[in-house]
C-alpha cells in the first residue's frame, strides 16, 4: 500500500504543481531533447513551459474544493477535510487507504473537466 501511496502523491503533486514535490524539474527537461520529441517541452531562456497536464490556479482551487467538500459513508475513509490547504492548493497528510480510494474512485471523476481530453 505503500508504494501506491508514493506513487500516488508522485502522481498528484506533478498535476498540481507543488513545489519541492513534483518530478518534472529542469534536467528531466534536458532529458527530453536526449530522449523525446516535443520541442514545446523543453527549456528555453532557463524556464521550462508548463505541460498540458498541470492544472492551473483556478482549477487547483476548484479541485481543493471539491475533495473539501467530499462526503463519504463512515469508516469508508478518513475526513479528507483535513487533508486539504486552501491555501496552497494541495493534500497532505493523506493515509494509504485514502490514496488508494483517491486513485480508483476520484481521480476519474476530478480530471474529467480539469484537464483537457488529450490526457
């Protein structure tokens, strides 16, 4: 479960973007003009563009709103209410089991209007 959990919180900070937690820095970028094809990808003048699969502002704050929001059956996860900083836009704090119900249950759910149909 462990491993989901990484992998899951890998997965999720990529698309919110949060910083010191996200996979996509600037040499896996240098990487891709060794190993891919999408010049739109890599990094020019020092900053690397944003990629498709980041949310924007707006849509981190709706998405942190609508897990805040969530309700759910007793015992079938934690409060994902305290898992939230509206501030930053992100999670935290979240346990396997919440992981693992995040991954099969919502992500489907909160990208579907998120992020655009090419993901």
């Amino acid at each position: 479960m462990h491993i989901e959990k990484n992998f899951f919180e890998n997965v999720f900070n990529t698309v919110l973007d949060v910083d010191g937690k996200t996979k996509d820095n600037p040499k896996s970028r240098e990487d891709l003009k060794e190993f891919c094809r999408h010049p739109e990808l890599h990094v020019v003048g020092g900053k690397y563009p944003k990629t498709i699969y980041t949310l924007n502002k707006e849509s981190k704050k709706v998405l942190c709103e609508w897990v805040k929001n969530l309700k759910f059956p007793d015992g079938y996860v934690s409060n994902m209410e305290r898992c939230v900083d509206m501030n930053n836009h992100k999670l935290f704090g979240m346990k396997s089991h919440d992981c693992h119900v995040f991954m099969q249950r919502l992500i489907p759910i909160a990208f579907r209007e998120l992020l655009p149909t090419k993901v």
